[in-house]
C-alpha cells in the first residue's frame, strides 16, 4: 500500500477512502469495503476478512 502525503491530497486522504468505500473485496470476493480503522489509523478494510485497502497516516 502507497503512503499518502495529505499534503498532495489536499483533502488528507478522505478521497481515496471515499473512492473504495462500497466496493467489492477483491481478495475474498464475499466482502464490501468499509471505512473503519486499521492499527489506529483512518481506514478502509473488508467487512468480511478484513483485509486493509488503504489506510492514511
């Protein structure tokens, strides 16, 4: 996963969660993406294995 610099986004990340938000996990295929956290940080993680897509710093 790409470390974002939230001075590029300009937004601190929240566009990219809001991007897979909703989506299909594309390792387990039985999951939808959700916002949530993931080792304290801001993140998106399947609701069914729970796999991190992206989290933020």
């Amino acid at each position: 996963m790409a470390k974002l610099q939230s001075s590029r986004t300009g937004d601190n990340g929240q566009q990219v969660l809001m991007l897979l938000e909703g989506r299909s996990c594309p390792y387990c295929t039985a999951g939808e993406l959700k916002r949530g956290t993931y080792k304290d940080n801001r993140a998106v993680i399947c609701d069914h294995c729970e796999t991190p897509h992206a989290q933020l710093w």
